[in-house]
C-alpha cells in the first residue's frame, strides 16, 4: 500500500465536520432555534437530527445529545413565553 492508501494522521482531540455531520447539523439546528423558535420546526428538526445522530454516529453524541437538550429547553422555554403572551392577550381582549 501506498501513502495514499492511509489518511493523514489526526492529532488527538481533534474532530473534523464530516466525523459526525448529523451531530454538528443538529447542533446548528438547534441553535437556530433560539431564534426561530417560535415556530417549534428547528426544534422538531434538532430533536430528529440528534435522536438519528445518536443511532449512528458513535464520534458525534456529545453534540447530540446537547442538540437534544437545546432542543427540548428551547421547546419548553418557548412553550411558557407564547403561552404568557396567549394569557395576556386574552385578558386584555375583554
């Protein structure tokens, strides 16, 4: 076999992107969804890419498993802020 034949060797404690893709994708969604969160997609999205990243990228669960955290605070957080936004709206409608 030739050099060519081998990667290049990686330093220790370093991950490149395409080591787990569905994991930093994830993770990029669920950051999106500080934003656009009001529309609970990205954490829909956050939540599947992580649960799939968690099935088959053993090199990508930490950032998968925090996807699925962001996911799940940025749901709930969202949830309790439109739901006081629905309560003050409806008292203030009468």
């Amino acid at each position: 076999m030739t050099a060519a034949d081998h990667p290049p060797p990686v330093r220790e404690g370093v991950r490149l992107a395409s080591d787990a893709p569905l994991a930093r994708s994830a993770l990029a969604v669920a950051v999106a969804g500080v934003v656009f969160g009001f529309c609970f997609l990205p954490q829909l999205l956050g939540l599947a890419l992580g649960g799939i990243s968690l099935a088959r990228e053993p090199s990508g669960r930490r950032h998968a498993a925090l996807a699925i955290a962001l996911s799940v605070l940025l749901t709930v957080a969202w949830g309790i802020a439109l739901g006081a936004l629905l309560k003050w709206w409806a008292s203030n409608a009468a």
